[in-house]
C-alpha cells in the first residue's frame, strides 16, 4: 500500500508495528512521532539491568537507528501531538506543524499515576517510567542512603530488589493490607512479602501516606497516618493511567482504553491502536486493556496488517513476568473473578511453587515461581482450555503436560 502512515507514540508497540508494516507490504512513508529524545526502547530493564548499571541506554534500543533507516522509518523524536483531525486526515503537533496521513496507528502508551500530596513535587520524589526517571533516581542512589517505595505492586517491588542490591535502606508503603493485592493470590502476595524481608527490605501494608517533607530542598521525610519515616529518594510507582486523551478528543470510541477490535481497529476504520493505551476483545476474559510487552508486540502484528488491509486477529493469552533477587514469577493469563487456589509446591518456604488460579473448576491463570514448565504448561492449558484436575495440578511429581493428551481440547471461541 501506497501512501502515509503515521505512528502516534515511540513506544514497544510503535517499534514493533512501523516494521512489520513493510512486511505487510506498505511501500509509502512511515511517519514515527515520540515525545521522548530517544528511540523505542525496553522498558522492564529499566527497573532492573538499568537501574543496576548494568545496561547502558544503547543497550536497551529495540532497533538501533540504521535498522530503521534501513526500512525508510522516519522518526520525529522530542515533538508531541497535540490533536487528531479526521475529517481532514491530519495531525497537528505542539508547534502548530500539520501532517497528513492516510492511515494512522496510536501506540501512545501510558502514563504513571501522580499524586497531589504536600511535598510531591520536591527534589528526590521520583516516578518511574522512562530512561530519565531512572537516571534521576540513579543519581541519588548511595550505599547505606534510605529509599522508600510508595506502592507494593510488581514495579515497587523490583525497584526494591535493585535498590537493596545496590546496598540502599528499602522500605514499601502499600494502601492495601497486602503488596500485590490487585493481582495475585494472599499466597503469592505472603511469599513475595516473606522474600523481601528475607532481603532486608521492609515492607508496610496498610498504610496511607500523606506527603513528604524536605530539608533544604530535597526530600527528608515521607508522612504517613501513622508515622514518618526518613528518606534520601522517595519512588513513587501506583500504577499508570492510558493516554487515550488523543483518541477522546478525536471522537473514537474509549473504554478503559481506545476501544479496538480483534483485529486492533478502533471505531475508524483507517486509525488502529495497539499496546498499553488499547481495550480489545479477548477470547477467554472479554474486553481488557493490558499492559505488557507481549500484548504490544502482538497486537502491534494485527495493527500492522490491518493498516495494509489484511486480517490477522489478535487472540493471544495473556502472559507477564517479573524478576526479582533470584525470582522468576511467571504469569499465564489473567485471574480476575478466580474462586479457588490450588498450589504446587510450598510458597512459605523455599523460593519454588505455583499457584493455579480456579473458576468455576477451570483453570484461568497461573503464577509460576522458578518453575518454567508449570508455566509454559498452564499457558497451553488456559488458552486451549484443557481441563486440569485439581489432583493434578497440585501433585508435584506430575507432568502437567500429560494432561494434553489426556484431557479434551474445548477450543478458544
């Protein structure tokens, strides 16, 4: 296809779709518009590899610039857009510079949750995001220096892992009464707490903060309802919110998420959407918005074809990771609306189990601790939706993956 393609956002999904559009046979320009300086990257080693020092910038680059240029991708780093028109099938940018597209692909991303609190806005009070948060918190990282972690979801709780190996005091504030409450079972939540501790990080639940104070510029102190604590660097991470701004004000149609099809179309026919900022139709757990590196990645593969008039559906399960000290948490599927456990493997001792998520008696999801075949088994099982015995899966010594050629394949539609 001839023409303009233009990419709303450098991001993973960005970085996935502009290049497999000239594998879907796009011939015309390919338009990439970023508000950061630097070219898509990844962005889980931030937390990790990167905060650690042991990874450079380059080092985290999708693509490097000449596999672009390669491929005639044009990127206009550093610029944001500031509307979409469609009647006139244009993008306006922050400088008042108009575009014409053809075709459009919004691969905006999403944002970290802000607070209002007295004190967020001092020097040492950090999101995380982007190359440039971590490069700031970086800055005040010293051995023997306390940080403290607003947010006991899975960023908090790998920032607190890097920094408790670069030698720094950790301490995680969570609202809820436990880390992990909106994603995990109280087992695995027990199990990450009992890790940390074991490490030497503190960890708080139930805890509301109510602001920082600061000493001369920089951030002393976090407030809470019950105490304060000390502070050289405060890492605020609850959560990001959709940049679906864009797509609202251009009149598509938003959910929790610019609402997409199987085929990442949204309510125009000639603008697509993929990654963090899109909502689209799952197979096995309707309508969900995810954030993830697979989810972009795939969905970017949809996008791409159809943005050349092809139809490839997006029926990919779900699937997260997250690694922290010698922990591999592996995640397959989604467990929302579970109502039973079944676990593998003992999660109060040791650094070893699973936990397989129940509804109705069908498995939906799993959390695999350092147990990779549970995890790469429990995929095929929640996607094909094999039917798991409790015994089964709860019998170590069993290979789950008997149970494909045991147990009847019910399909995914």
């Amino acid at each position: 296809m001839n023409g303009t393609c233009i990419v709303v956002g450098a991001s993973h999904a960005a970085a996935q779709l502009a290049p497999l559009l000239r594998q879907e046979g796009w011939t015309g320009r390919i338009v990439v518009i970023g508000e950061e300086a630097h070219l898509p990257y990844h962005r889980p080693p931030l937390s990790k590899a990167y905060l650690l020092g042991e990874k450079h910038a380059d080092d985290l680059l999708i693509r490097t610039a000449d596999a672009y240029a390669r491929l005639g991708i044009e990127f206009r780093l550093g610029e944001r857009v500031a509307s979409i028109d469609r009647a006139a099938k244009t993008v306006t940018l922050a400088g008042g510079e108009r575009l014409a597209w053809d075709k459009l692909a919004l691969c905006t991303g999403a944002r970290v949750r802000t607070v209002d609190w007295p004190g967020a806005r001092l020097p040492g009070v950090h999101t995380l995001r982007g190359i440039g948060d971590i490069d700031g918190i970086r800055a005040r990282v010293r051995a023997g220096g306390r940080a403290v972690i607003v947010g006991g979801g899975y960023i908090g709780l790998e920032t607190a892992a890097a920094l408790r190996t670069l030698g720094m005091h950790v301490t995680v504030l969570e609202s809820a009464p436990r880390v992990l409450a909106r994603v995990s079972a109280p087992q695995v939540s027990a199990f990450f707490e009992r890790v940390h501790r074991e490490e030497g990080v503190e960890i708080r639940a139930g805890v509301a903060v109510c602001g920082f104070t600061g000493d001369g510029g920089d951030v002393k102190r976090v407030i809470c309802d019950d105490a304060s604590l000390d502070a050289d660097l405060v890492i605020v991470g609850i959560g990001v919110v959709p940049n679906v701004e864009l797509a609202a004000a251009a009149g598509l149609a938003i959910g929790d998420g610019v609402r997409v099809d199987e085929c990442a179309r949204t309510s125009d026919a000639d603008i697509v959407a993929a990654g963090d900022c899109a909502m689209h139709p799952s197979p096995w757990y309707g309508q969900v918005r995810l954030e993830s590196v697979p989810n972009a990645t795939e969905q970017a593969r949809s996008a791409a074809a159809a943005l050349c008039g092809k139809e490839k559906p997006y029926r990919t399960l779900p699937w997260f990771w997250s690694d922290q000290y010698d922990v591999k948490l592996q995640t397959a599927g989604l467990n929302a609306g579970y109502d039973e456990i079944v676990m593998r493997g003992e999660a109060d001792s040791g650094r070893r189990f699973s936990a397989f998520y129940l509804k109705d008696g069908r498995l939906v999801a799993a959390d695999c601790v350092n147990r990779p075949q549970d995890f790469m088994a429990s995929k095929r099982l929640v996607a094909e939706r094999i039917d798991a015995p409790r015994e089964a899966l709860a019998d170590q010594d069993f290979d789950l993956k008997m149970l494909f050629r045991t147990a009847p394949v019910l399909g995914t539609t």
